[in-house]
C-alpha cells in the first residue's frame, strides 16, 4: 500500500482493503460483510426516511379514494 492510500485508508474505517490506480487513488474499497450490510442498512433507513418524510406532506386520503385509486390502472 502506497503513502497515499495509507493516508487514504484514515478515510474508510470500515475499509478492510483500499484498491488504489496507479496515480494512488483509491478506486475500489473492499469491506467485511458485517460492515456490507451496517451500510446497506444505514442506506435502507435513510431512504425510508426520505420516503416518511415525503408521505407526511401529502393530503391523506378518504377511505372512497384510497379503494378508487387501487382499482385505477
């Protein structure tokens, strides 16, 4: 590993590999699955919550509109 992927290396904790070009950039980082899938969560949540966030401006709607809008195509 090269001085600048060391250095690198302090930005991905989770990081158990950093795949550097040959300018030194990281390119790829290679993670445990433990920490594959706290990220993959932490993402999920974050989309969930856009998603709540979203719904809570909008209008609810009538029991009569919510089964119309169902049968719509």
């Amino acid at each position: 590993m090269n001085a600048s992927a060391t250095t690198a290396r302090c930005d991905y904790p989770f990081a158990k590999e950093l795949i550097t070009n040959t300018r030194g950039q990281v390119s790829k980082v290679i993670l445990g699955y433990r920490h594959y899938r706290q990220l993959l969560e932490l993402v999920e949540d974050a989309g969930l919550d856009r998603a709540m966030k979203a719904a809570a401006q909008e209008k609810p709607l009538t029991r009569r509109q919510a089964l119309q809008a169902l049968d719509e195509p």
